[in-house]
C-alpha cells in the first residue's frame, strides 16, 4: 500500500512537471524568435530564386544592361531562356520577330549653340558662355526674332498673334516649371528665352539640359529653341532701352499685367548629334482557354544606365540590383507559378520592357505597336524596384484611383490575408514608371507591391542608391518583401484571369471617368 501510494504520488509529480516544461516550451515557442516559425520550404525556395535571378542580371559581366550593348543581348538571352523552359510562348504575334519586339531609339546630344542679340538694331556683344541655346530637333534657326517678354507666363492667355514670330522671354522664378515653356512654344512662340532669375544658375542647367535625350524613332523631331540667360546678362541686352529688368519684373507682378515688346531682337540657332539606338522589348505568353476573353499583363524593365559612373571612382558600373532585376526577376517567378496551375480563360502576357529608365519608351513602343488589341487588357501589373522590404510590409498601390481596379484587388488582398494601405501616398511615384505609360494609351495599369507599403523606406532608397553604382549586390537583398510581392501578384493573376470574377467589359478593366 505505501509502495502503491509513493508510486501514485511519483507520477503525479512527473505529470505536474511534464505539463509545466510544455508549457514553457509553448511559451517560449511563440515569443522566442529563434524557435518561432519561419518561412515555408515553398517560400525559401522561391526566394533562392528570386536571389539567383538578381545576383545574375545584376553581376558585372551584365555591364549594367544598358540598351543596345552587349549586356541587352546577354539580359535578353537570360531571360528567353527561363521563360521558354517555364513553358511560355512568344507575345509578340510576330512570326518575323519572335519572343523580341524591336524598339528603335534615337539619342541626342546637344552640339552646338549660338546666340547673336540685336539692341535698337545694333549688336550687343554676349560671351557665348553667358547663354545656352538648345534645340529639340537636328537643327533650328530662329533669325532676327523680336523679344516678348511675357514674365511669369502663369495663368495668362496669349494668342497665337501676339507669340507668333517672336522669342517669348519668360522669368524662372523660385519654382522653375518647364511646363511653361513648352506651353508658349505649342502656342508659337519662335523660341523661348528663359531668364535665370530663382536658384538655378546656367551651369546647373548646362549639367542637366546637355546630357543625350532619347525618343523613339518614329517620335517628330520637334525643332523647337530654347535659351537661357542670368540676370547679369539681361540686365546688359536691356542697357540703353526702354526697360530695366527691374521694371520688368514689377510689371510681371501687376494684376493686369499685358505682355511687354522689347527694343532687343535675337539670331538664335542649335544643333544636336544624333545616334541611332536598336533594342528590344521581350514578350512572352501564357495562352488562355479562349482568345476572345482578354488579357492580363504583367510589365517590368530589364533596362538600367551601363557603365554611369565617373573616373576616377572604381566601381563604373549600374547594376541595377534592386532597380530593376529585382523586377524582372519577380515577373519570372509569377510567371513560373501561373504556367503551374491550371489554364486560366484569358491570355497571360509578360513583357519585359527596354528604355525604361530614359523616358519609360519601352511601354510606349509596345502601346504603340501592341500585340493584340490595347481594349482587350483587362488589367496591366508593372513591377519595379521591389527588393527593399521586409516581410509582412502591407501592400501599397501605386496608381490608386486612377483606375478601377482598386476594389478586386482589395478583394484578392483580404482573400490572400494582406493588408493593403488604403491611402494615395505610393501615386507621388506613379509617372516615374512604366505603368504610367500604359495609362496614357488608356490601359488600366497599377503597381500593387509592399516596396511602396513603407513609403519613408522608398524614398531613402531613391535619396541613397537609387540610379548609383552602389545599387549593386554589395548590399544583401531584403527578398521577405519580394516574396510576398510573387505570391500576390500571382493571385491578381488567377483572379483577374478568371472572366467569372471579371467580365470582359466589366468594371475592373476600365479608367474611372474624368472628374
């Protein structure tokens, strides 16, 4: 019996002791994050890849993947080569240019630029250094053109009459705003001479206005002038007429103020160098059940700026880690998990765009010169710049309310257990994108990502390594974000691949109505 009852008493002991190191165990388990549970195998596998991705598009042997070098070619081969093993086919619709579309640009590169002034009909001699002259075109002339001054050209009508013919002088400010400019030129203006009067000085316009430009080939020339001066230089093309500088600028400032014909004429001409630029867009596709239901669209640029560095620093080379083979690698990944589940009803097009990153020209060829039909596209998806944040980051819409797709990915976000900010802070960085180009050809296109989830992350990263050397693989990647990003981008797939969730004609692939 006693034997019996310290038996009895032992176990009850040990049972006591076992239930409290389970518990602690628990315990421990869900506030230790050495034992708390991490990301799934699926998840792990899917961000080696992404990394592989990354750590090939962006090593040095790419040469930082600038169009229409050695390093498109080996980027474009890449990327062929995962695509076809995933099982897509070419979108472009071409037999004569399979899987790659061609994109033709055209560099300029300011050449040359003279400047002669005219004051009462006699000559006022301006150091060439003192006024910059530049032209959109091949070469432009503008001869003995009178000076309008039309100050700050805001929230004024000018007439064709009153521009035609004549160099439009228009006052820089403290907010320089080029829309001005191009404003008076569209109206026809012979030319535009912009005083220097605010912040900006001529070499820091000379720094940015004289570095190459970039249009598609088939983009107008244009021809249109423009020059800049200082005040010191208008100050001296005014001596001995009518007007001071000063007198113009208070009249600018007047309520009622009219423009204001100069005693000064000018002889303004430019010319630019140009450089003929062949590259490609890639486009493959995931055939849908019915040809007549539609597209989706997943976008991202493979493109970034070469060797942009300056001697004598060593590192030359943009890579473009984050910016953009982060992107095009999480396009290869949703493209992978979507060729795995079943056929969807509508085609799944993925297009990886050149030119991006000099004007997003890349998107506007491809909208120009479109596959299928640009009503068709139910929905576009762009992908930029996603290896920044970490997991569980909510996902933040670039583009929201600008289409109406908003509420189906609301909708897939909830069903997929994200959460998706409900403000507009990501559309400050919504015409730094290729989506944007697609909206202008009137083709519902959004960013849905968590890179845009902690906007403050963002823009550390375009203050930091954003278009630097140092966007490269030096960094380690943040891949939890990106992941995330993959997986929900491939739900928007399903869903809006899916014509019972979203007709054809419906709500989701339409731009909301101009308010």
């Amino acid at each position: 019996m006693k034997a019996g009852n310290l038996g009895t008493g032992t176990l009850t002991v040990r049972t006591a002791a076992f239930r409290a190191l389970v518990a602690f165990a628990l315990a421990f388990a869900t506030s230790s994050p050495v034992l708390a549970a991490g990301p799934s195998r699926a998840d792990r596998e899917l961000e080696a890849r992404l990394r592989s991705h990354i750590e090939t598009l962006a090593s040095d042997s790419f040469d930082g993947r600038e169009p229409g070098t050695e390093g498109e070619a080996k980027t474009l081969r890449y990327l062929a080569k995962q695509w076809f093993d995933i099982g897509m086919v070419s979108g472009t619709n071409d037999p004569g240019n399979e899987w790659f579309a061609p994109v033709t640009l055209v560099a300029r590169e300011p050449a040359t630029g003279t400047a002669q002034f005219l004051r009462r009909g006699f000559r006022t001699v301006i150091s060439p250094k003192d006024v910059l002259v530049l032209t959109s075109g091949k070469r432009s002339l503008v001869r003995n053109a009178p000076l309008l001054f039309v100050g700050q050209a805001r929230s004024q009508d000018f007439s064709r009459t009153e521009l035609a013919g004549r160099i439009a002088v228009v006052l820089d400010g403290e907010t320089p705003d080029s829309k001005r400019q191009n404003a008076l030129l569209a109206l026809g203006a012979s030319a535009v001479l912009t005083v220097l009067d605010g912040e900006r000085g001529l070499d820091a316009v000379a720094a940015r206005r004289q570095r190459s430009g970039y249009a598609l080939s088939e983009d107008s020339l244009g021809g249109d002038l423009e020059a800049f001066v200082d005040r010191a230089t208008m100050t001296t093309l005014l001596k001995g007429t009518a007007h001071t500088l000063a007198s113009l600028e208070e009249a600018a400032l007047a309520p009622d103020f009219v423009p204001i014909m100069l005693d000064v004429t000018a002889t303004l001409e430019a010319t630019t160098n140009e450089t003929t630029i062949r590259t490609h867009n890639l486009i493959g596709k995931l055939p849908g059940r019915s040809r007549l239901a539609g597209a989706v669209l997943y976008v991202a640029h493979w493109d970034h700026f070469g060797e942009c560095g300056e001697a004598p620093a060593e590192d030359l080379i943009c890579n473009g880690a984050i910016d953009n083979a982060s992107g095009v690698a999480a396009l290869t990944e949703v493209a992978r998990r979507l060729a795995r589940t079943p056929q969807m009803d509508r085609d799944i097009y993925f297009l990886a765009t050149t030119a991006e990153e000099v004007g997003l020209l890349g998107a506007h060829a491809f909208a120009e010169n479109p596959p299928l039909p640009l009503e068709k596209i139910v929905a576009a998806f762009n992908i930029d710049s996603i290896a920044i944040a970490p997991g569980k980051t909510p996902f933040a819409i670039v583009g929201r309310g600008m289409t109406d797709l908003d509420k189906d990915i609301a909708r897939v976000a909830k069903a997929e257990g994200y959460k998706l900010r409900q403000n507009d802070e990501a559309n400050e960085f919504v015409k730094r994108q290729d989506g944007w180009a697609l909206l202008q050809h009137d083709i519902p296109a959004v960013m849905v990502t968590t890179s845009y989830g902690d906007i403050d992350r963002m823009r550390a990263f375009f203050d930091g390594d954003y278009h630097r050397p140092s966007d490269d693989l030096s960094h380690p990647l943040k891949l939890e974000g990106a992941v995330d990003d993959v997986k929900m981008l491939t739900a928007l797939g399903r869903w809006f691949g899916d014509t019972r969730k979203v007709p054809l004609g419906g709500a989701a692939g339409k731009l909301p109505s101009a308010k």
